[in-house]
C-alpha cells in the first residue's frame, strides 16, 4: 500500500533519512517506533507528499507521492493548524469542503464522543481538546491511508484514553491502512499489528507484534531495544 | 486503560482467557453472543484484528461459533461447554500439583494443605 524506494532526505548537512526501502502492506495499524531525532516524522510527512525526498521515490496505492496524494491520505500533523477565531463546527466546515472523501455523520458522532461542543471557539479550547479536534478532523475522513504524527504527544492521561479509544472505535482496521510514529510505544503496543524501528534515518526491522511476543517473548520495547543495541 | 495486558506474552491469547473466564463464572452463557469484535476492542483497548483473531482461537477450541452476518455466539451445546470447563479444571490441577512436586511436597501433604486452605479460606 505504501512503498519507498532507496529514499533519502537531508536538511543541508544533516541526513534525516537514508537510503530507505520499504513496503508496508495495506491495512491494520503500524507503529513507527524510534528516539526523537530518528527519521519518523520526516518519512510521514514524505509519505503524505508535504515535503520531498532528496533521492528515491514513494508511491502509495500504486500511485507516486506528490501534493496531490492528499485525496487519498489522511495526516495529522504534531502541529496546530486551526483559524484561532473559529468555533468547532466552522473547522469541521472548513475540512469538509477540502476533501471529498470527508463524512460529515462520522465527524459529528466523533464530536459527540469526545465531548466537543461544536460551538466552541478554537482559541477557548484546551489544548487537550484541540488534540481531540485534530482527531475528529483526521478520522472523519474515509481516507484509505491515514498518517498520525505523533497523537498522544504531550497530551494528559484522561485524553490520551479518550484518544485511543477513539482510534479503536472509529478506524476501520481491514480497509484503511493507518501509520503512526510515537515514543509512547508502551501505551500503543496493543494497537499495533505491525511495528517498524528507525534509528540515525534507517530502519532497523519491521515485525508483527504478536510474532514478537508469540516467538520471541518480547515486548514491542525490548525488541525495539534490541535492534538499537545491534546497531551500535 | 481498564485492562492491562503482559506485553511479552500474545494478547490474542490473553484476552482469549479473559474472555472464558466470563464465560466459566457464567457471565455468558450458552448461546449468548458475544459483544461485536469492535466493543470488545473498546472495552480491552486493543486492536479490532487482534480481536477477531481472538475469537476465530475460541471457534477453533469449539467454545464459540460465528454465524455469518450476526456475529459470535457462545456454544448451544452445553455438553461440549461442561466438556471443555472440565478440561481447564483438570488442566489446571495438573499445573499446580506438578509444580508442587517440583518443590518435593509428597501427595499426602499437599492434599492436607489443600484441605486446610479451603478450610481456612471458608472461615
């Protein structure tokens, strides 16, 4: 569903990405597991057509990766990007005149499930109400390849809950393919079915988390703490 | 999260267990159904298509059925439920009692402590 070919990224000197080939399968949620600084980010948003590689290609659903790979990609970035003087519903209104595939009766049952008041101004809300919005904003989409930078990042208990529950309700497992990078990778593991380590821009190994722990006896953690130490 | 899991063992397997436990305290009975692969994904926190695997395990040990376009139902037969609780009993009375011969208890002394326990825990 989504593959890189031989795909590098540098930012002046710094090498954010090197030599990348991967294929990761359509559907199921995959978790991509790395410290900060790894390459994670920088290969979502390549993926999502928002930045370009140096070198290699990318294709998701057999199409290339440019700006217009957004009508099949879903991504919500670590970042705010809402209209401070909008209320809740004028964001929801903005979203769905950009994309075709946006589903108005899935965005008002997730507004409901998170409890947000779509009358609400944007810059009243909390920011943990603000991550619950980019949720609804990514999810009520029926992309066939949703992205998420990050989407417990700072965020409280209370709505990290309410956040992964609104990813197990609300994603549909066998159709969408979702990709997720977080450091959190204690909390997400029972999400994943596959996870992918990164490490200096370069992928360390790619698994299914139940053969981790059905063959090796491993938490995702310590498997992922096992490729690092191989790597040094 | 309302339920944790040990994240070195498969949670398939795991949430499998959980699951007969509800049904061996007859919190579901024969017949029933089962909450949809999406509720019980919610309910445990876990991911719908570990879910799904952890009921196709349960159809294979022939404690459930799925019936196509309604969902999981737990066993009509209660002969092949009697049949299978008999089974965790006993597999778990092996377990213990192998464990405490490898400690070098005698039977005689582990059925007496048994005994005692039960009594004990009684009072």
């Amino acid at each position: 569903m989504i593959s890189l070919q031989n795909v590098s990224k540098h930012y002046l000197a710094k090498k954010a990405v090197q030599d990348v080939t991967l294929h990761i399968p359509a559907g199921g949620i995959t978790g991509l597991v790395g410290e900060n600084g790894s390459g994670k980010s920088t290969i979502l948003k390549m993926v999502s057509g928002l930045i370009h590689p140096s070198r290699g290609t990318l294709q998701v659903d057999q199409t290339p990766v440019n700006r217009r790979i957004a009508e099949k990609v879903a991504f919500l970035s670590e970042l705010d990007a809402f209209y401070r003087f909008y209320t809740v519903q004028n964001m929801v209104d903005f979203q769905a005149s950009q994309f075709r595939d946006f589903n108005r009766a899935r965005a008002e049952e997730m507004l409901t499930f998170m409890k947000l008041d779509p009358d609400s101004k944007i810059k009243s809300l909390s920011k943990g109400n603000r991550g619950r919005l980019k949720i609804v904003l990514t999810l009520a989409r029926d992309a066939p390849v949703i992205l998420m930078d990050e989407p417990l990042s700072g965020l409280d208990p209370m709505v990290r809950d309410s956040i992964v529950k609104s990813l197990i309700s609300f994603i549909d497992v066998e159709r969408q393919t979702v990709v997720m990078t977080t450091h959190e990778v204690n909390e997400m593991e029972p999400l994943f079915d596959r996870v992918i380590a990164i490490k200096d821009g370069k992928i360390l190994g790619m698994a299914e988390t139940e053969d981790i722990r059905t063959s090796q006896g491993l938490r995702v953690v310590d498997w992922m703490a096992e490729h690092y130490k191989n790597q040094d | 999260m309302t339920h944790t899991f040990d994240a070195s063992k498969p949670i398939y397997r795991q949430l499998a267990d959980q699951i007969y436990w509800r049904i061996l305290r007859g919190e579901l009975r024969a017949g029933e159904k089962l909450p949809s692969v999406r509720e019980t994904a919610v309910e445990f926190g876990v991911n719908p298509n570990t879910v799904s695997r952890t009921y196709s395990e349960m159809e294979r040990d022939g404690v459930v059925e799925s019936k196509r376009g309604q969902g999981t139902f737990v066993s009509e037969d209660q002969s092949v439920l009697d049949q299978w609780r008999e089974g965790m009993k006993q597999s778990y009375i092996r377990q213990f009692v192998q464990e405490m011969k490898a400690m070098g208890f005698s039977e005689a002394v582990i059925l007496n402590g048994l005994k005692t326990f039960l009594e004990e825990d009684n009072e």
